[in-house]
C-alpha cells in the first residue's frame, strides 16, 4: 500500500476524529475520543519517522557520492 495514501487517510481520520470530540458533550465519549486522536497521531509519527529517516539516510549518501574531488 502506498505510505502518501495511508498518512492522508490517518490525517482525514484525525481531523475527523478531533472535530467530534470538539461537539461533544459527554465526558466518556470526549475521553473515547481523546484515546483515538493519540493512537491516530502516534501512527502518524511511525510515518513521520521513517521518512524523516529514510531522508536522513538519503541525503548523506547523495553528498559522499556527489562530490567530484
């Protein structure tokens, strides 16, 4: 599965989730709410992660390699 599609679809389901919460009343259900945002942003972190990673991991070998002297 394609990692753009899946951190849209965790942001939409954050946004989805936080404008919820926000029009709730009921304390355990704005509780309920509050759990699912921090697992939807520590999912999104994992992503965040990697790619931050994966860049750092890119960027050296690029400059070791790109230098002509």
């Amino acid at each position: 599965m394609d990692p753009d599609k899946i951190m849209n679809g965790l942001s939409k389901e954050l946004y989805s989730a936080l404008k919820t919460m926000s029009k709730t009343k009921d304390v355990n259900e704005k509780e309920a709410y509050s759990r699912i945002v921090k697992n939807l942003c520590e999912s999104l972190g994992v992503f965040f992660d990697a790619a931050s990673e994966m860049m750092s991991l890119d960027s050296d070998d690029i400059e070791k390699e790109s230098i002509p002297f």
